[in-house]
C-alpha cells in the first residue's frame, strides 16, 4: 500500500494497493491506534481497534486506488491514521483464504 499526496485537513489523497491478488475483494481498514499483531505465516496486523472504511476490489493485475477527501477541519491536525487493507486471495498466506498489505501510516497535518 502507498499514499499517494499531502494528508492535510481539507485535501484530497489516494490510496493505492498493488502486487495483491487480481480480480480479489478486498476491505480497507482504518485505525488511530497502531498494533504489529503476527497473525501465523509471515501476515501481521498493524491496526489496533481497526475499523472498516471500504470494500473495494483489485483490477485484473492485483492494483486497486480510492481517492479519499480529508474533511477541512482543524479537529483533524495531528492525528495519526494507520491504513491496512484484507485480500481475498484463495490459498494466500493468513488461514489459506486471505493476504494482508503492507501497514501505512499518515499524520493528518494543516
């Protein structure tokens, strides 16, 4: 996974997930907490309390992108964000059904 743009309060950045499995449904999930979880073969998870902030799906060469809008909002300065997307992957690495990416973390800045 990769941020792509400046996390300020009221700008637009993307995230983008590439090398997962093609054509896969995937949930990206967010957390304000930070976690390094080893879930068995190789797979972590890097979110504490990590809530869902969107299924999406990966293109037939394993990348997906969503652009995201940070709402403009002073509230927001300096909170950090860990993003961490779940890969249906059929034989993938966590429980033989499922891969995990990479963890990003962004601070929202003004």
């Amino acid at each position: 996974m990769s941020v792509a743009g400046v996390a300020t309060a009221g700008s637009f950045i993307q995230i983008d997930l590439s090398e997962a499995a093609p054509s896969a449904a995937t949930i990206l999930f967010v957390s304000t907490g930070r976690s390094a979880l080893p879930v068995g073969s190789g797979c972590s998870v890097y979110l504490a309390a990590p809530q869902v902030l969107m299924p999406l799906a990966t293109d037939p060469v394993g990348m997906s992108s969503l652009p995201i809008m940070l709402p403009a909002t002073s509230a927001l300065v300096g909170i950090p964000l860990y993003l961490q997307t779940l890969v249906a992957a059929p034989g993938g690495p966590l429980l033989g059904m499922f891969e995990l990416s990479s963890g990003v973390e962004l601070v929202i800045g003004q």
